[in-house]
C-alpha cells in the first residue's frame, strides 16, 4: 500500500477515485490502485463521456452494439452499466473486508431528471436492480426534486451518493433526507446496517467562482480583498463537517445507530486544483478528517502518492474559516448565490455531458 495512502486511511479518511474507463479495469491498472489503497470509485455523465466518446476503449463493442440496432441510450447504458458491474466485483473484497464502509462504486441517475423527483426514484430503483451489485451507489443530485427521491432510495435499501452539495444550509437537507430515509427503512422492518450513503460536498469550484469575485473587487482597487483569495472553498468545507460532526451527535441519530445505522459520511469532490497557483494537493492535505471520504482524478490521486502530507488537518482552524466566510458578504459576495449559481452549473455540465455523450453514439450510429 502507498505509505501516504495508509496514513490518510489510519486518520479515517477513505480515498476513492473519480474516474472509470474500460481499458483501466481491463489492464490490471485499477486493481493496482486498489492494492495501493483506493477503497472506491466514483464516475459522473462527464467521465462516461470522456471514456465512451473520447477513447477507443470501446470500438469493438460499439461495432456489435450498433449492428444489433440498439438505441443510443442502449448502447450507453450496456456499456457503462457493464463498467460499473466489473468495478463493484473488483472492489468486492474491499467492501467485504471493511465490512461495508467502503468498497463502492458509484453511477449517477440520468442528469434530466435532476427537477423530478418520482423519475429520480424510479431510475434509481431501475438502475440499482440492474446493476444487481450489493456495493453500487446510485447518485441523486441534492436539488429540490433531488432530496426527496433520496429519502425514498434509502427507504427502498439503495445505497446513495446524495451529489453536487455547495452549502451547509442544502447540507443540513440532505442529513435529514438520510435520516428520514433509514426510518421510513426501519419501519418497514429493513436491516439498516446494510445500507450505506455519502454526502458529495464540491470543493473547488467555490474557489473557482467566489476568486472571479473577489478578482473583480482587486481590479476595481480593493486590493485587501487579496488575502481571500484560495481560501473559501476550504473554509466553507471546514464549516460542512462542523455540521455533520453536530448533526450525528443528535438524538435522532443515536436512535437509529442503536438499529445498525451508520453515519452518511461526508464525501470531498472535486478536489483536483483549478488554479496553477494554488498548491495541486489544496484541497487534500487541507481537508483529511475522521470519516469522511475524498474522491480524487488520476491527476490527484498521482500526486497524493507521491508528496501528500498525511496530517489531521480538518478540524484545524475553525474560527479561521469561519472569519474567511463572514468577511465575504460585506464585500458584496453572497455564499447563497454563490452556491445555488454552482449548483444550477453543476447540474447543466452533467446534463450538457451526458447530451453530448449521447450525441457522440448517435453519430457513430448513423455512420454504420
């Protein structure tokens, strides 16, 4: 196992990877990086579209696919349901051996349906069935519609990646969809301990969005503002934790962790730098805490192994990044708009990727 990768482990934190493609599950290469101890897989329309559209990975079966006359939306779901299949059984002994903590491996619902929330369910349900892997997660995007269809999954015992959380207020109403969910489960005489879910809290694109704010405030003279640059995505991260540490320290929670529940770990996405500037590993070495999980690109993941600094770094600096916040609003940036503009971004990208992706087959289908 790396030695950084284990040390990051003995502190809690599970790192998975943020990427699938055929020709990394084929080759040995993601059974190497579970030997050097990624425990999980997370994938998105936009990765699917990069490993569908943009590679060759798939040319033969493509061939077969299209000759059968199956439809675009066919064509993709065999052969990204099929990646995800052979994912899950290279990380069942990961799940076996960790009891359940880790070991998943996650595909999200179709990014349409992110404003319908009994088409989120159905989907949900369709897609857990076919998959028919006890270590799959399915990814519900934490919109309006989303939260919902997240208590109902739950309840129906689908493990889920709860996806695209900017805020610690939509945070708050995701932990309640989790918790409701497991009751409605409890209630209806399911076995608690066997379902398990992750709360996806995106980092990098605060820094993203709020640093072409504060750039905006600089250029027009307010160079104090300098110092807030790089600096909010990790406070506002550091804030969400504070919340679940608070959250699952309740009374409700205790109630059902004596049933077998277990806690919806908060989920680092995202997490690859953005701006050459800031450090590659920024949002790592910042944000390693107990139970939580952070899913990384190939570009990360690389860079971890070879310089990550393994420290207990996420409950440093509360007050900190609570100032980096509440300094925020009186120049003018809202992290309300901030988030919920992110999160409607969030939302398209993938809807944009997954219509792209499907684009892209349509098109190899009409060249025969």
């Amino acid at each position: 196992m790396n030695p950084v990768i284990a040390k990051i482990s003995e502190l809690g934190q599970s790192i998975w990877y943020d990427n699938i493609r055929r020709g990394v599950l084929v080759s040995g290469e993601l059974q190497a990086l579970i030997d050097d101890g990624v425990v999980g897989v997370t994938s998105n329309p936009s990765i699917f579209k990069k490993a569908i559209a943009d590679s060759d990975d798939y040319r033969a079966d493509l061939a077969c696919l299209i000759d059968s006359g199956a439809t675009a939306i066919d064509i993709y779901e065999t052969l990204a349901f099929e990646d995800i299949r052979r994912a899950c059984d290279l990380f069942r002994p990961v799940y076996e051996r960790t009891d359940r903590r880790d070991g998943y491996v996650s595909i999200e619902v179709h990014p349409a349906l992110a404003d319908d929330t009994e088409g989120t369910i159905a989907e949900a349900k369709r897609i857990f069935a076919a998959i028919d892997r006890p270590n799959v997660m399915i990814k519900i995007p934490a919109t309006e519609a989303g939260l919902p269809a997240v208590t109902a999954a739950i309840a129906a015992g689908i493990n889920v990646n709860v996806t695209l959380i900017f805020s610690a207020e939509v945070y708050r109403a995701v932990i309640d969809a989790y918790l409701a969910g497991l009751e409605t489960l409890h209630v209806g005489g399911g076995d608690l301990s066997r379902v398990a879910s992750v709360a996806s809290f995106f980092v990098s694109r605060v820094d993203t969005l709020v640093d072409k704010l504060l750039r905006a405030g600089i250029d027009a003279g307010r160079t104090e503002l300098t110092a807030l640059l790089g600096k909010a995505a990790v406070a506002n991260t550091k804030i969400a934790y504070h919340v679940y540490k608070r959250e699952y320290a309740g009374d409700r929670f205790a109630a059902l962790r004596a049933k077998g529940a277990r806690v919806q770990r908060p989920l680092w996405a995202s997490t690859s730098t953005k701006d050459p500037a800031y450090p590659d590993l920024l949002y790592v070495d910042t944000l390693i805490g107990p139970d939580t999980v952070n899913t990384v690109p190939p570009v990360t993941l690389e860079a971890i192994r070879d310089h990550g600094k393994a420290e207990p770094t996420l409950e440093r600096d509360l007050a900190a990044a609570r100032e980096v916040l509440s300094r925020l609003e009186p120049v003018g940036i809202s992290m309300a708009e901030v988030t919920e503009q992110l999160k409607i971004e969030g939302v398209r990208a993938f809807a944009d990727a997954f219509d792209e992706l499907i684009a892209a087959i349509e098109s190899r289908r009409a060249r025969g």
